[in-house]
C-alpha cells in the first residue's frame, strides 16, 4: 500500500473556547479522500495546571460530538509523551486537539516519482504567514496600472 505525507497539527483552544466549525472542515477533506486521520488525540490544562490527555469518545460533548462523525484510524504515532508536551504547553484552562493525517491527494504523485525513479529529495511546509506577507508585499509592489 502506497502511502502519502503523513501531516500533523496542534488546535489549541485558549479558554476550553472550542468551536464546531473545525470538524465539518476536516470531516469534508475525509469524505472526499484528500486525507485520511491516521490519529487524534485531546489535550486540557486545568487552572490549576493539572494536564489530562483524553479520547476522542471522553473530549466532553462539544469536542466530542463535533468530530465523532469523523472517520479515523487509531494509529499509535501520538503516545502520551506527545499529549503530554502539548499540554504543558497550553495555558492553563486551555485544551487542544493533535491531528495526525495522510495527504492520500499526493499518493499518485508519489508513486509516479517512485514509477520514474525519482527521489524525492526535500518537502517542506512553507509558514502561512510569511506566504501571506509575500502577497501582501506583492501585490503593494506591483505598479498601478491605468
């Protein structure tokens, strides 16, 4: 089985101040196989400080109900040392959900470097934001037109 790049993220949620509108977004990109969840875990800080790492079926029933319809796998690449770091990290009365995921999009890619015999030598995430400051410099550059 071919696999693509494999992803992962960190949502942190400042104040338990979870939104729905996340999972619909990512529950779209699985139904129609752009990526595939390899894994998903949950996060929180109390205010005390105290870190807890939980299921997706015990995340409460905001965080719970809203990616619950999301199809996933449990693969193992999050441990509970990978919880446990992203939670120190939060501020207190703060949660957050880690997402790992395949970009199955670029598995034809993939196989058609392997195919040519081509190596992939380097990918690399360019940040958003020094994307958006590119464009924004860009278009405050170009010469106006009349």
């Amino acid at each position: 089985m071919s696999v693509g790049p494999v992803e992962y993220m960190v949502i942190a949620f400042p104040g338990n101040q979870f939104k729905g509108e996340i999972a619909p977004a990512i529950g779209e990109l699985v139904d129609n196989g752009t990526i595939r969840i390899i894994d998903l875990a949950f996060v929180g800080k109390d205010a005390d400080g105290n870190v807890i790492g939980f299921e997706l079926e015990d995340a409460g029933s905001d965080v719970g109900s809203a990616f619950s319809s999301i199809n996933h796998e449990r693969g193992g690449l999050l441990n509970e040392d990978d919880v446990r770091d992203v939670g120190e990290a939060l501020d207190p009365n703060s949660s957050a959900a880690l997402l790992v995921w395949e970009d199955v999009w670029a598995t034809k890619v993939r196989d058609a470097i392997v195919a040519a015999g081509g190596e992939l030598v380097t990918i690399e995430r360019i940040p958003y934001q020094i994307v958006e400051a590119a464009v924004e410099y860009a278009e405050n550059a170009a010469p106006a037109t009349a």
